[in-house]
C-alpha cells in the first residue's frame, strides 16, 4: 500500500480533553441507510456531538466503522457522521458506478439529504479520491478536506512520477489512436513517454508485492476478537476497532473469528476506475505518513528493497512536493507511523484534525 508525507510537531493546549470520550459518550453510533441512486444505499453512522459537521470516509477494503474509536473524540467537539461508499460492508452493491466522479456524488446525496452545511469531509486512503471529485465536480458543497494517507496520486495527480491506474487508462487509449494514424510526431513522443513511465511503475509495483507477506493469523490469533486485535497490532501500528472487524468478519459461536466475509464486488470495489485530478481549489490538510514504519508485502531481496526504497522516497517526495504547490493545502508530515494513521498515531491526528478544523471560518 502506497503512502506519502512531512515533519510535524505540535503542542495543543485540548490534549487532555480528546485523549479518550467523556464519560458517559455513546460509543455506538446510530445507524441508517440513504438512497444516492436507484436501489442504491449507503449506510451513515452517526456518532453526534455539535458544532461543525464532520463526515468520515473509509479507505478501500474498509466501512465508516473503522472510525469506531477516533470518532466519539471527535464528536466531543463536532458532529460526527460516516459513510460507507457503494460496494463495501452493508451498502448497495451495485453492478456498476465505480468511478471517482460516482462516489463524489453519492458523498454529495448523503450530505443533501442529511441537509449538512459547510461540511468536512476526512477521508482515509483512496477515500482522498472521492473527497478531490467533490471539490471538482461540487465546488463549493463541502468546506474542507482532510487527506489521512489519502493524498495519493489519485487524490492529486503528479505527471513527474504518474500512476499506475491512470496512466493505463490514457495510455490505452493513445496506444488505440496511434493504431488508427490519428496521432502527430508530438502526440507519438508523448504516448512513448507515457509507456516509459507506466512500466517503470509497474516494475515498482512488481517489487513491492513481491515478498515479504505480512504473516496470516494463527488460530490462536483468531481464537478471540482481542485475539485478533493484538494480531492487527503489530502489522497496522493500532488497534482494529472491534465493530470494524465484525463487519469484515464471520464470528463464531465461540466468540472466535473467523473468514473475512464474502463480497460479490469486493475486488471491483477496491480497483475503481481512477482520475487525474490536478489541481486542488479548496482548503485541505494533507497527512502524510514518511517515511512509513512498516514495509509489508515489500520484496525482502537486499538490492532489490533497496531500489524500490530510493524510488518510493524519490515519488513520495515528489507527492508531497504537488501537494505544498496547493496554495490552500497544508501538508504535514509525520514519521514512522503506519497508512492508518488515525490507529496508529491517533492522538496527533485528533489534534491536527481539531486545530485545522477550528481555524475554518465559521459555516
């Protein structure tokens, strides 16, 4: 999984106040299901709080229960709803509409028909996707974006380095017209460069999923969800919310988990027809985990992990780089903390999340 990010510190005086829920705080939030299309619904959490509306959004693989520990603090200050997109956990599974431009629109029909104003959108992984086609194709709608590890080259797209899904997308299609002898010695140039770059990437992919598996769960492992969590632990830098294990998987009689639970779409969910956007008008705060504190599924041959170190360094940096060019984005950078930065460095990003939140004029 790819990552991104910079070097931040920060003392913030409400520390103490968003360290954990008060007492009494409904940890389980209240649950409904929002039509954004024909036979199409989502499931909304809302966990409450006042103030500004704030709308979390999963990463692929992922349902807004994953935000079961970070979003009662948060509803301590504000209002706290999330959203599972199309295809994931208990919302529809629709046989198509798997675009960026989609997904925006359905975050868009949530918000409308909970009549949030001003909203925040934060959103996790290749939710940073979604949350740019908002900005895009809704200006105005929301009031901000918070990109956690979600400022990929999905989210903004860096033409020095590229990306693997967009760029295949494109350069199918150059490749189809220069079949046709519709293109001019620029736009041939153009289409070899592009095929350059898209099997550089793909020879970085290559290395990246090479080896080094992360371990599967022992029994032992899965003999309880506490189990379980303590086995997430070690490989995600935080603790699996318990209510987002029990929509990913089956749980015995026993209280043992057990396989991941079958979805008819999980793979289209995850691989959906990406976008370039390049250029982002609206106020955002990027974090970004560099360099990562783990390396799972990288390939362990010494050469080889070398290699890919130095270019993931040199994209990540580059990414970083487009995103300070934002004149409305701040970037911070935080290191050795793992893509779920909100498990594993939770405590910084409530106070990155709260301070960046609060300096927003008022909706």
């Amino acid at each position: 999984m790819r990552l991104w990010l910079l070097v931040f510190c920060l003392i913030w005086p409400l520390a103490d106040n968003l360290q954990g829920a008060p007492e009494g705080t409904d940890r389980h939030p209240r649950q409904q299901f929002i039509a954004v299309a024909p036979n199409v619904k989502l499931e909304v959490l809302d966990w409450g709080g006042s103030g500004r509306n704030l709308v979390l959004l999963a990463g692929g693989g992922n349902t807004a229960h994953v935000f079961a520990s970070m979003a009662p603090k948060l509803a301590t200050h504000f209002h706290v709803f999330g959203i599972t997109r199309r295809g994931a956990g208990q919302s529809s599974a629709p046989s198509s509409g798997y675009t960026a431009k989609q997904f925006g629109d359905d975050v868009v029909a949530v918000l409308d028909a909970l009549h949030l104003t001003s909203p925040v959108l934060v959103g996790h992984s290749i939710a940073g996707e979604e949350m740019s086609a908002v900005a895009k194709y809704h200006p105005g709608r929301v009031s901000a974006l918070i990109y956690l590890d979600a400022g990929g080259p999905f989210a903004l797209y860096n033409p020095d380095h590229g990306d693997i899904d967009t760029d295949r997308v494109e350069l199918q299609e150059d490749l189809s017209k220069l079949s046709h002898n519709t293109f001019d010695d620029a736009q041939i140039i153009k289409t070899l460069a592009d095929e350059a770059r898209y099997r550089r990437n793909l020879q970085d992919l290559r290395d990246e999923v090479e080896g080094a598996e992360a371990p599967s769960p022992t029994l032992a492992d899965r003999s309880s969800i506490a189990a379980f969590q303590s086995y997430f632990t070690g490989y995600y830098g935080g603790i699996l919310p318990e209510d987002e294990i029990r929509q990913l998987y089956k749980i015995t009689a026993t209280g043992a988990v057990g396989e991941r639970l079958a979805h008819p779409i999980v793979n289209k969910a995850d691989e959906i027809e990406k976008e370039r956007f390049t250029s982002l008008d609206i106020r955002a705060l990027a974090i970004i985990p560099f360099p990562n504190a783990l390396n799972i599924g990288v390939t362990q041959d010494p050469v080889k992990l070398a290699a890919y170190k130095a270019q993931e360094a040199s994209r990540k940096q580059g990414q970083i780089d487009i995103w300070r060019k934002q004149r409305n984005a701040e970037v911070v950078v935080i290191p050795n903390i793992t893509h779920y930065v909100f498990l594993s460095d939770e405590s910084e990003v409530l106070l990155l999340i709260t301070r960046f939140v609060n300096s927003l004029p008022s909706s």
